[in-house]
C-alpha cells in the first residue's frame, strides 16, 4: 500500500534539474513502495539506481520539543524552490492516484514539518537530508556535554607551506576573527576535523581593523587573486567526503562551539519588565532590516574576498538611501556598516557598531547620546543547522531633546526557525529578557527589533509577548516595546531592497 511515509519520500527525490520528472516520479513511486521506514533520498535522484535508494540516507533525531507545527510563507516559497513546480505538482497528484488525496496532504505536511524542524534542509541542489555516516556529527543533544575535540596532528613544516597573495577557494567557509597570526590560523584549521583549507589577512578592513581567519570545507572551487591574503591546505583532506549545506554546519559546529555558554538553557520564570508610559510629543523611527550580505553585498562569493568593497554599491544601499532618516536602526547579516552607511551618504550622521556574529546597529548622532553599548549571546542553533550562537547586541542612550533613556536591542533568532534553537524557545525568550534586566535601568524605554527566526505564532513570540508589545510584524522580523500600543504612531513595510527579508519601520513615541 502506498503509505505516507513513501508518498512523502516521493515528494522529496524529485530534481527540479531533471528533464523527465515524471519518469523519475515512476521510479521514486518504485523505490518508495519498498520502503518500510521514513527515507530521504538525496536532490540527485536521477543520478542513482532504485537499489541506490532503497538504501538511502536516514534522518539523524533531533531532541524533541512541544509545540504545534505552523508552515509560514518562506518555508513554503523555499521548499516549492528546492523542489520545482514541475516536481511538486507531479508528486502530488501521483501520490494522490496511487494513494488518496489525504496521503497526499500528509505527505507534504510531514515533508514542511521535517524542514522547519531542520531534519531536512535545503541545499542549492534541493533537499538534502543527513546521510548515515554523517549522523554522529549533526545529531545533537543540548543537554549533553560536547564532545572532546582532538587536535590532528600538523605534518611537520606543514603550516610553514604557505602561499601568499592566492587563495584557494572551496564550496563553503567559516570566519573567525581576532586569529593574530597565520600560523595561528592553519593550526586552528588542522585542529578541525572538517577544514580543508583556510586563508588569513592580518587587516579586515572592518572599523575594528583586526585580522581574519578563514576555514574552509566543501571541495575545490578555483584559484583567486587575493594581494591581502596569505593561504594553506590540508593535504590528507583535500578527498573529503564532506559536500553540500550539511560540511557547512559540520564545520561551523567544529570551529565555533564551546561547552561554555554565556546563556542558559534551563529557563525558569520569565523576568519581569517595567512599562514605560510613553508620550505623544516625543516620537523617533525605528528600523529593523536583516540585508542578506552574502548575496546582496558579496553576490554569493568567498567570504574573504569581501567582493563588496570592488563596487559603489548594491539594492540594500539604495532602499536606505532613498527612505526617511531612522534614529534607532538594528541590522542583521551585516558585516561592515560603516562602508553600506558611507554608500548610502549617511555615514556623518549616525554613530555605529559592527558586532559580533554579523549584527550591526546604528543611532542618529542629532536625536541620540550614547550612554553604554555591548553585546552577548543568548542562544545558539541546534547542531543539525549550526551557524553560530545567536546575539543580543545592546545600545543604552539618552534622548537629547527630553532626557528620556531607551534601551535598544537588536537580535538574530536561532535555526531551525520557529524552535529557539538549541535550548528551545523558552530560553531564547528568558536570556533575551535577562539582558535586558541586567543592562537596562527602570524607567527606560525598551525598544527589541530583529529577524528573530520565528513567526508570530511561534512558541518563542508568544513568550515574549507576555511582556513586551508585539509592535511590528513581517515574516521573521518583529519589533516589540514596553510601551503601550498607543505608543505607536505608524508602521511601515520599506521593501526588501533584494533580500529575503523586508526592511521594517515603526514610528514610536518614547
């Protein structure tokens, strides 16, 4: 019989590369009659045999939460992408006259449940799930500890092997600042098991002007010129079989994660929050934009090769350029404010902070004082999508025309989306929270915007919600206040200036 598990295995194997879907929905249909547990198989389906596929990759577990699954519009418009129409439609109705239409609907609900859980994810061939080899490294625990991190032994002279002024390329690369040497870097490389190569500049340019590490994974590319970098390999690794999105997490997991955390993830009572009384004479705009920088600004190149300095500017500049002065802005996927600022003419006007973990805030120097700023982690991915611990990157400053102090926070929510992350939602919302009580003083005005990775509904939200207003909504990004609805004198959505997300106004009085 045709059961959901092999309608929605049929839903996933479909390439929207191949040109007979239909007889690759035959052959899945074959496959999947075989199949006696939930499978995946890879986005290169036409490349394998049924025999390939009846001993296809697995799904690693992932710890278990409580709460309700609620699709939204971005995880639909990106699995359609991933999959195809033409493969979407065809695994749909062959589902639906070998099975029934219930099937069918199981089928994809089950499928857009995997991918929001981040048990499947998307790759820029198609879905990918995690291969069996590979379980041990993505299936994640948060409450166990990490495991030992080994360092491989460096063939002597290995890191004294260096080219300088070219740089070898791979499919993915992780940036670690603040490496102070390049013998430093290609230790730090060998130290993880995924890294393949890596590159170094001792000056990033960045307003902090520090160095840069680069580790890199995911197979060859090519050569590039690069006159600042200095770059190594690891030999005995150049035949990894690390490919896909899956030896991005692998090696952003390696590089970065640490047993330590500056956060909790047994959140008890939410903190409690004042309410500030708000006022109709004193308003300020407010904008929250996550720029997706690398497609916008480094058009989907090396990280190192920070191809946004080689142009005048890009869509994401413009929107900026050409809307209303904002006196509080909160950025997200941002990497050197001060050059989109200076693009955008407005450098002189604002004060700024490039951050850690790619959030970048600005205040306008006219409307603002600045009295204290800082950042820290609140959460962290799950292993399975692993990009980095999650910030809460803070501004205190004082209102020059009336006194008042607003405390503004600016956050870039945890993967998979909708679950918190690591340490759930629970705790996403209580650190958010607590850095809030432990740097804002009663009687500020609080004002939190950011891509939270998680919709309106999500279980993090609505934590939040029982303390702050929910001011502002769109997709993932939200702004959210101590002040009283009427506080809020008019919303805008600016456009998304060629990202995936929507740049947010909200004119609020403090």
């Amino acid at each position: 019989q045709f059961s959901p598990a092999a309608a929605w295995l049929l839903l996933l194997s479909l390439h929207p590369a191949s040109a007979a879907s239909l007889a690759s929905a035959a052959r899945a249909a074959e496959a999947a009659a075989m199949c006696s547990t939930y499978r995946a198989v890879s986005a290169e389906f036409h490349e394998h045999t049924i025999e390939d596929v009846t001993a296809s990759i697995g799904l690693a577990e992932e710890p278990s939460q409580s709460r309700s699954f609620s699709p939204s519009w971005r995880v639909t418009a990106a699995f359609v992408s991933a999959t195809g129409l033409v493969g979407l439609a065809s695994a749909l109705l062959l589902a639906a006259a070998v099975g029934t239409p219930i099937t069918a609907a199981s089928a994809v609900l089950r499928s857009f449940a995997l991918l929001h859980d981040g048990r499947l994810r998307l790759s820029r061939g198609g879905v990918e799930a995690v291969p069996l080899t590979l379980a041990a490294e993505v299936k994640y625990d948060a409450t166990a500890p990490a495991p030992q991190k080994g360092i491989a032994a460096i063939e002597p002279g290995q890191c004294s092997q260096v080219e300088a002024g070219v740089v070898s390329e791979y499919a993915y690369s992780l940036t670690l600042p603040g490496i102070a040497t390049s013998e430093a870097c290609c230790v730090k490389c060998w130290s993880v098991q995924a890294c393949q190569a890596w590159s170094w500049r001792q000056d990033s340019g960045f307003a902090s002007r520090g160095p840069e590490c680069f580790l890199k994974t995911g197979g060859f590319k090519e050569k590039v010129n690069a006159p600042d970098l200095i770059s190594g390999l690891v030999p005995s690794r150049e035949t990894s079989p690390l490919t896909g999105i899956t030896a991005n997490y692998i090696l952003n997991y390696q590089g970065r994660h640490t047993s330590f955390h500056e956060f909790t993830c047994q959140a008890s009572s939410l903190p409690t929050l004042w309410r500030s009384a708000g006022g109709l004479s004193t308003p300020i705009k407010v904008l929250t934009y996550n720029t997706m920088w690398w497609n916008i600004f480094d058009h989907g190149k090396a990280s190192d090769l920070h191809y946004y300095r080689t142009t005048n500017g890009n869509s994401a500049v413009t929107l900026l350029s050409q809307v209303a002065r904002h006196d509080l802005m909160g950025f997200q996927e941002c990497m050197d404010l001060g050059w989109t600022l200076a693009r955008a003419g407005m450098l002189e006007e604002y004060g700024y902070f490039d951050g850690q973990e790619e959030v970048c805030m600005a205040y306008r120097k006219s409307t603002f004082a600045l009295l204290a700023h800082g950042q820290a982690a609140v959460a962290e991915d799950k292993r399975s999508t692993y990009w980095r611990t999650r910030p809460g990157q803070w501004a205190r400053l004082r209102h020059i025309q009336t006194g008042q102090v607003v405390f503004f926070l600016n956050h870039h929510g945890p993967l998979p989306v909708d679950t918190g992350g690591a340490c759930g939602p629970a705790a996403t919302a209580h650190n958010l929270l607590a850095l809030i009580t432990g740097n804002a003083k009663p009687g500020d005005t609080v004002i939190v915007v950011g891509d939270f990775n998680a919709n309106a509904r999500s279980q993090t939200m609505t934590h939040l919600r029982q303390v702050l207003y929910h001011a502002v909504q769109h997709g993932y990004d939200n702004i959210l206040m101590n002040l009283p609805a009427s506080s809020l004198l008019s919303q805008a959505d600016l456009g998304s200036g060629g990202s995936d997300h929507h740049a947010l106004s909200a004119e609020i009085s403090i």
